[in-house]
DNA sequence: AAGCATTAAGCTCGCATTCG
DNA sequence: CGAATGCGAGCTTAATGCTT
C-alpha cells in the first residue's frame, strides 16, 4: 500500500521518526526530541529549535554547554528506545519460539493459530492428566504432592508374606522427591522403632520416588505403633523441605523472575 | 477482478516492576 | 536511582475470504 513493509524496517536503523508503525498512540516521537533521529545532519533539540540556528545565534561556551547536555539526553533517549525495541523483538521471539514448541509437542496443531494452539495444549494438557490419574489409581506410582500415608490394612488386601501371622498390618506411604538421602532417612527414621517390616515396595517415576511398608505391630498396639510411624515419616519430608528453604533463592522466588534470552541457541545481538 | 471486512501478526509506546 | 525488562494497548500491514 506505499508504505515500508516491515522487512525494510531495519534500513532505518535508529530513524524511528521516518517510520509510519505504530504512530497513532497519540504521542510523536518528537515529544522526546527525536524528530529525524539518526538520518538527519541537524538534530532537533529538545526546545525545538535546530543546532544550526541555535549555533549561528549564540556561540559562547555558556550557551554550548547546555545545548551539548541536551544532545547527550536526546542520544541517550534514542538509544534507550532502540535498546527497548530490540528488547520487545526478542522477547516477541522467545514467545513465538516457544509457541512452536508447543507446536510440535500436540499433534494437528499446524494450521492453528497461536489462541486455538494454546487451547489446544489445555485440551491435551487437562488429557494427560486425567490419563496419569486413571494410571496413577491402578499402580503405585508416586504421589504429585509430598505425602506421609498410615493406614491399617487386613492381610488379606496388603497381600503379606507367608510369614506373617494373621493380625492387622500397618501400611506405610511416603511419597516425596527421589533425592539421593531419601532411603537412608528413611532408614535413621524408621530404625529406632524396631519395626518388624513384612513387606516393602519402591516406585519411582520422573524423580519422584514412593515407599510403602508393611509392618506387622506388636498385638494390641495398632495404632501407637501407627502414629509413631507416621510422625517418622513426617520427620523425613519435613528434613527435605527445610533443606529445600537452604536452596539457592532463585527456586523459591515468586516474584517475577528475569530469564535470559533465548536458553535455546539463538543469540541476538 | 475489484472492493470490503475480518483476522493474524508485528511494531512501538508508556507505564510498572525488578535489578544492580 | 537509573537501567533493564515485562506487559498491555493501540496502531499498521498483509493475508484471506466473501460479495458484487
């Protein structure tokens, strides 16, 4: 339509006056000063007026010096936008490129826009979740949220070892992040009570990490015994939290965190 | 084919927030 | 406190579809 298509936008490198775009804000760029910025040979000055006139009119050093301040702060403001614009290009970048991410992680989604590609991923996201519930109630798989779990179960449903002798069984559920202390403190834990364990499950699944015990109580002390049990284990997610509060502070801020540019490969400059 | 309306995408601006 | 950054809003342009 006549006008600079914005592949040619970067001829006018730092000539933002030149350029229609995004022009109707109701401010000119002049407001900073910056009329024909970088393409002309006599800048206008914040007051208005041209260095050319001011400089015929007046030549001596106290009338210079202000005019020479008031050039850096244009130049300086100039930079500033470029410096912002170039920000937003890229930051528009890393939106898209993740976009495209995305893109490909959710099948049929080429054709779509950005808005149908984001509900789309809902879509898919909200499927997945409710496939890993419906897989998570058959197995053993460990719990999203750290979880302490006590429970008393017939032997029949714990399915127990042949050894044991026909009493209520203490069923035991950690669910907690799979760090490389977790057995061990469990272990520390769980020692002092002098349990007669019966039967032992781990599952482990994108580092989270499951143990279940089955404990067979002393007669008539169910639930002390069960109590005790579930205050070791507690003991044991409470360890790890307060280790995670020593964490470096970048994993606990909420609030909004600066990311560098593009952790992919693509480097602007 | 021309004209028009709609939509998607990009650009810039100004303000708010965060960081050093 | 100034610079850097994030974000929403308003704008333009290009593409697309529909009607005449």
């Amino acid at each position: 339509m006549g006008s600079v298509p914005f592949s040619d936008t970067e001829l006018f490198d730092g000539f933002y006056g030149g350029f229609g775009g995004g022009g109707g804000c109701g401010h000119g760029y002049d407001e900073y000063g910056l009329g024909q910025l970088g393409a002309s040979t006599s800048p206008v000055l914040a007051d208005g007026g041209t260095e050319e006139a001011d400089g015929a009119a007046a030549s001596t050093e106290l009338l210079e010096a202000p005019k020479r301040k008031g050039d850096r702060r244009s130049e300086k403001a100039a930079m500033a936008l470029k410096s912002h614009s170039e920000a937003e290009r890229r930051r528009r970048e890393r939106i898209n490129a993740h976009l495209a991410t995305l893109r490909t992680m959710v099948p049929c989604t080429d054709k779509m826009d950005k808005a149908a590609l984001l509900a789309e991923v809902i879509t898919h996201v909200k499927k997945l979740k409710t496939s890993a519930a419906r897989i998570r109630s058959h197995c053993a798989v460990p719990a999203d949220a750290d979880d302490v779990a006590v429970e008393l179960v017939s032997p029949d449903a714990a399915s127990p070892p042949p050894s044991h002798g026909g009493g209520l069984l203490v069923k035991a559920t950690l669910s907690c992040d799979d760090g490389a202390d977790v057995f061990a403190d469990v272990r520390s834990a769980l020692r002092p009570l002098r349990l007669r364990v019966v039967g032992s499950e781990v599952t482990t699944l994108g580092g989270r990490v499951r143990l279940t015990f089955l404990i067979s109580p002393p007669p008539g002390d169910d639930a002390g015994l069960a109590e005790s049990v579930r205050q070791a284990l507690q003991s044991v997610l409470d360890k790890a939290n307060s280790a995670l509060e020593f964490a470096p502070r970048a994993s606990l801020l909420n609030k909004r965190r600066r990311v560098s540019t593009f952790e992919s490969s693509s480097s602007s400059s």
